[in-house]
C-alpha cells in the first residue's frame, strides 16, 4: 500500500515513529509543507498516487 504524510506543521515525535513503523510494510512518503515551498502540481501527483493519505 503506497501511504501518503503530509506534514502542515512539520515532523512531530508521534508522526515520525507512525511513518516509521509503517515503512516497514508500506510504501510510505512524506511530504512536509513547513520547510520549503513545494509545488502545488507535486502534492496533487502524490495524493491521487496513493492509497491512503494522512494530513498532519
């Protein structure tokens, strides 16, 4: 399963070890908004690339 982290506010202890453990048998990526501008056509190609998508 292909899982999808958006981080609004940045990485959180709670968030990174979810997106730890799920990496163990996920594909999982995380995308976090707070350090750098990322473009707005990337985060719609991963979202619909996903199968679950978790907004932090």
């Amino acid at each position: 399963m292909k899982i999808l982290h958006i981080l609004n506010d940045g990485p959180s202890d709670l968030s990174g070890k979810i997106i730890s453990v799920q990496s163990r048998e996920h594909e999982v990526k995380a995308i976090d908004l707070s350090k750098n501008e990322v473009p707005y056509e990337r985060i719609i190609d991963e979202i619909f690339s996903a199968d679950k998508v978790i907004s932090w």
